[in-house]
C-alpha cells in the first residue's frame, strides 16, 4: 500500500541560476543552504518518489493548449529552459503511479490532461536539481512525477480545485498495492512580480501570511483568498500558491515547519522553504 510520508513547500526562482551573487552574502547562503536542508529532510523520508508540483510559464504551453492541470505519465526530460548550472537532462518518471492517479482521477471526478513524453520548465527542474538529484547521487532510486497547475497563465486553476487536486492524488496513491513512499514538493512562489514596472519588489506581510496558513494546515484560509487579492498583493507570480495547496491539500492540512524565509529583491522574489509533517 502507498504512503505519502512528507511534502516540501519551496521557491523555483531562476534569476538565482542567472545573477547568483547579487543578494548580500547572508542571504545567498540561507537560500542554498535552506536548499541543502530540504535535500536532507527529504532523504530522511526514504522516498521511492517525488511528486513535483509545478506550473508553466507560457513557455511549454502556447495560447492554442492551456490545460488546466497536467500529469506527465511518460519520459521526461528537462528543463526547456535551460539556465547556468541547471542544464537539460532525463528525469526518471514513476509511469505506473503517475498513469494510475491520471485513471483513478478520471474515475473520481478529475479530467487529467496526460504527456506521454514531457519536457519540464524550471518549475520541476530547480527542485529536481536541488532536492532530489542529490539523493539520487547517493545511490537511492528516486524517481519523479512532474505535474502542472495553470498558475502562471490565465485562466487559472482555482485555489480549491489545486487544494482538491492534491487530495485526489493522496487516495490515489493510498490505493496504490505497490510499497511507495511518495513525498509531494508544492515549487513556486511567493511574492513576485514578473515583467511589470512592480518587478523587484517583495511584500514580505503577504508572504508571512501564506507562510502561516502552512504552518497552521489552515487549507481552507488558503482557499478563500482571492485572486485579485493576490495580484495586489504577491504580483503575478503569487498565483504560484496554488502548487503550495495542492501539496497542502495532499497532507490533509498538516501543519508546516518553517525553514528559512528570505525577501530577496535582488532575485525579485519572497523565498519561502516548509516542511509539511503527515498528521
């Protein structure tokens, strides 16, 4: 029987990979080295699998395809998006687990949109590259499922339905007969506003406030904010929360242990890093 057995809430910032010594050396050092913490926490799960939960950024889907929700249940490579140090390379994809929550989904309610061959954006990679590359590289056999929320093109996939998503995923998982232990990684996020005359700026209140719901399992306040709120709020890549509550919603609304946050503006982005502990 399946078990998920931890998730990880954490930032996908790519202006790290592009101008990494802008920040102030403290800074840097407390967003690799969160990084390097959520790689150790994640190995002491002994996870057979990683669900990332990531978003396109009209780079993999043009405006003729925007699904609402996407699973890739075949090879995987990436990122498409290729940055300094983060170069494309085959990610090694759970096909049965990820085929059977496409069918379980389709059997309870949720239309998966499916990639029989799937390149990922930076969303899945920098998490892939950071978290779980590194278990593979001591010798465990990590594998990893991408799946993609519409958070970074409008029209979007509302908070609860992301929140929905993540439960569908635990009971499919749960009625799994193999022996998995799967950890979901929510990888976006938080405040940040892209290519308007706002970009740089970080609002650190709003990025407490979301910080707070995970580490409250408060799920349902989550939900109820509205998108305009967070574009007010958070900027365009704020709506990136809504991989904080598919993961969110695939524990349950387990609480959250903070990590380590940073306002960085340098890296035009609230860096937030929680730790979500099955109840």
């Amino acid at each position: 029987m399946g078990k998920i057995v931890g998730a990880f809430l954490v930032p996908h910032d790519p202006v790290m990979y592009v101008a990494p010594e802008a920040p102030p050396k403290e800074q840097r050092d407390s967003v690799w080295g969160a990084y390097r913490e959520c790689a150790q926490r994640l190995k002491a799960l002994k996870p057979t699998t990683v669900v990332i939960i990531g978003c396109d950024h009209y780079i993999l889907f043009g405006p003729q395809c925007l699904p609402g929700y996407l699973i890739a249940i075949g090879d995987v490579d990436g990122p498409i998006d290729q940055l300094p140090g983060l170069k494309r390379s085959t990610l090694h994809n759970n096909e049965t687990l990820a085929t059977r929550i496409a069918t379980h989904g389709r059997a309870t309610g949720f239309d998966w949109a499916v990639a029989r061959a799937f390149t990922v954006d930076h969303s899945v990679a920098i998490p892939q590259q950071l978290l779980v590359n590194p278990l593979r590289t001591d010798g465990l056999d990590v594998k990893t499922i991408p799946v993609y929320l519409a958070c970074g093109v409008d029209p979007y996939i509302t908070l609860r339905r992301a929140a929905e998503l993540g439960g569908q995923i635990r009971q499919s998982v749960e009625g799994s007969q193999d022996d998995e232990r799967v950890v979901v990684i929510g990888s976006g996020g938080i405040s940040h506003w892209v290519g308007s005359a706002q970009m740089g700026r970080v609002n650190e209140a709003f990025d407490r406030e979301i910080i707070g719901y995970a580490e409250k399992g408060d799920l349902d306040a989550l939900c109820r904010l509205t998108d305009d709120y967070i574009l007010k709020s958070g900027g365009e890549g704020a709506m990136e929360i809504r991989n904080w509550a598919c993961a969110m919603g695939a524990l349950g609304g387990a609480q959250g242990e903070l990590i380590a946050y940073e306002a960085v503006p340098a890296w035009v982005t609230g860096l937030g890093f929680v730790q979500l502990h099955p109840q």
